[in-house]
C-alpha cells in the first residue's frame, strides 16, 4: 500500500506544492492524504483542493493549544498518515502532539539550525552578518526548531541582499531539500544516533 503524508500549513504553501510535484514525478513514493490549513484563507489549501487532494481548514484563532491540538491529532489519525509535514504551519505543537506521531514530524526551517530558530530567520541571518544560511529539515521534538537534522542545504548570502531576496533563494533550496528528505524518511534508510540522523545510502 502506497505511504501517506499529512501537510500541515499556514499559509501559502510553496513548500507544500513541491512535495506535491515531487509525488507527481515518484520522487516521492507516497500519496498527499490530507492538507490541513489553521488559517482558513490559506493559499495552500486552495492549491490542493486544486490539485484534487482533500484540504480542510480547522481554525486555530481563540482556541488553547492544548484543546487544537487534540482536535488536530483526532483529525490527522482519521487520515492513519505514515509522515506529517509541517510546511508553514505556523503554530507550536503541544508535547501531546508530538507523543502521538514521534519520530514521524518533519519540519522545514529556513536557516541552517542551530543558528537562528524561531520566526523571521532570513532576517536574523541578514543582521547576524553571516555568509552563509540555507535550510534545513529536521525531526520535530518538543523544543524550538531542536529536533534531529536530516538535512540541511547552504545558500550564500550576498552584500547586496534583502530580507526578500535572501528569502527566495533560501526558498529555491527549500524546495528541492524537502522532497529529497522525506524520500530518504520514508524509505527508512536512515538511523537515529543521539542527534545525528545517519543516512543509510549514499546522497
Ligand atoms: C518557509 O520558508 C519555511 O521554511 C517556513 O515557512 C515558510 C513556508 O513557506 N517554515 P511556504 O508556505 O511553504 O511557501
């Protein structure tokens, strides 16, 4: 039986929309079960429901984290995925999230980990003054961006940057590097050691 992922996103779901090519081309062996938005005006969903892949909006707005994130587990084990995306979805997730689907939630960050977790990375980059960022897709643990790396892609940064066009070329490096990660996840050959997620074929 063919795999299944889980999107969760926020909003206008580029990185969602590469995973769906990279299903389409059987880059990625698996299907898009679902794509769940918190926001209901979500670019992304339109995208999937476009593209014929069930997309649902459950609202976040006005709810504790804890009562989402029971909604939001309820909802994904309906769907029985065999990996969960967050591609944009821009809320933390409660220990009890993580415990339901532990060691099978990926994250895509756009800055080379550990540097610059949390919200506006391009930016943190930017104003560090470092030469380098990029992505990276990790394992989603209960801290900030802290999980396992599985992998990350470096970008130059250039003097001449904005926050917006160190943005997109983190982008471009974002959309190849997802795919090939939860190719590598799904087909399992990887494993866990301490931190390191120690792929089992050559890359
Ligand atoms: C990406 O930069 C991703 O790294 C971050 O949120 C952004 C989502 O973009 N987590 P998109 O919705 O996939 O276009």
């Amino acid at each position: 039986m063919k795999k299944k992922l889980a999107i969760l996103l926020s909003g206008r779901g580029s990185n969602f929309e590469a995973i769906a090519r990279a299903v389409e081309s059987g880059q990625i062996d698996a299907e898009i079960a679902v794509v769940i938005s918190n926001r209901a005006g979500a670019w992304g969903l339109e995208r999937a429901r476009e593209l014929g892949i069930e997309a649902l909006c459950l609202p976040s707005r006005g709810m504790a984290r804890d009562e989402y994130d029971v909604k939001l587990v309820e909802e994904l084990k309906r769907h029985n995925p065999d990996l969960i995306c967050l591609a944009g979805f821009m809320r933390l997730l409660t220990p009890a999230f993580i415990e339901a689907f532990r060691g099978r939630i990926l994250n895509i960050h756009p800055s080379l980990l550990p540097a610059f977790p949390g919200l506006d990375a391009q930016r943190q980059a930017l104003e560090h003054g470092v030469r380098f960022s990029g992505c990276t897709v990790h394992f989603v643990d209960e801290g900030l961006d802290s999980g396992p790396i599985v992998i990350q892609a470096a970008v130059p940064v250039r003097d001449t940057d904005t926050v917006e066009t160190l943005s997109d070329r983190i982008l471009e490096a974002e959309h190849a590097a997802y795919p090939r990660a939860i190719a590598l996840v799904l087909s399992g050959a990887y494993r866990i050691a301490g931190r390191r997620v120690v792929h089992l074929k050559p890359n």
